[in-house]
C-alpha cells in the first residue's frame, strides 16, 4: 500500500484509528433483469437434460395406480412420478407461506393497536 505523505488519514468513527487508504474493489451490481435470466438459463439445461433422460428410457413399464393399469414408457412414467413428487412440495410451502404471512398480519395488526 502507497500512503500519500501529505495527507492525513481519516479517523474511523468506531474505533478512532486511522483508516489507511484500501484498494477498492471491482463489485457488479446484480439486476433482476440478470437474475431471472441465469435461472432461464439453468432451467432449459435441466429440461434438455430430462428430455434426454425420457429419449434413452423408452423402455415400456407397466404402470399400476388405484386400480388401474397401463403401459407406458419408463422415463415418463419417472418423470410424472418426479412431477407429483414436486407438486406435494409445492403444496406444503404454499401452506407453510400462508400460514407465516397470517402471523405476520397478526402480529401487524397487535403493533398497530
């Protein structure tokens, strides 16, 4: 680090000490616009790699559910089973979220009076 001799440092406002000129550093900001467009970017890989996954298991499976039964290729028979499996998960937070937003609506309204 190069101080400039002339000058004096500033003192910090917590600790008193000077504070030495630091390099800064190169930060990018995020955008949204730059967030949502990596995830696109990260979903369509995924769905390129699940059609792959359905091309090189057309095997046929037999599928039994509730009493019915039927012939269907492996890898969409795993992938609907994958898919139900999410569609649970995503029932489950969708409760967890409203039941956290009602308590924070609640406890708003305990603030307010």
């Amino acid at each position: 680090m190069v101080e400039n001799p002339g000058k004096r440092a500033e003192p910090d406002a917590v600790s008193g000490k000077p504070i030495r000129n630091r390099p800064t550093k190169n930060v990018t900001a995020t955008t949204r616009a730059g967030v949502i467009w990596t995830f696109t970017i990260v979903a369509i890989v995924v769905l390129i790699l699940l059609v792959i996954f359905m091309m090189q298991n057309q095997t046929q499976a037999t599928v039994n559910f509730l009493g019915f039964q039927g012939q269907m290729a492996l890898g969409v028979s795993m992938l609907l089973a994958a898919v139900g499996g999410a569609v649970v998960v995503a029932i489950v937070a969708a409760v967890r979220i409203i039941q956290l937003r009602s308590r924070a609506g609640t406890a708003a309204k305990r603030r307010e009076s």
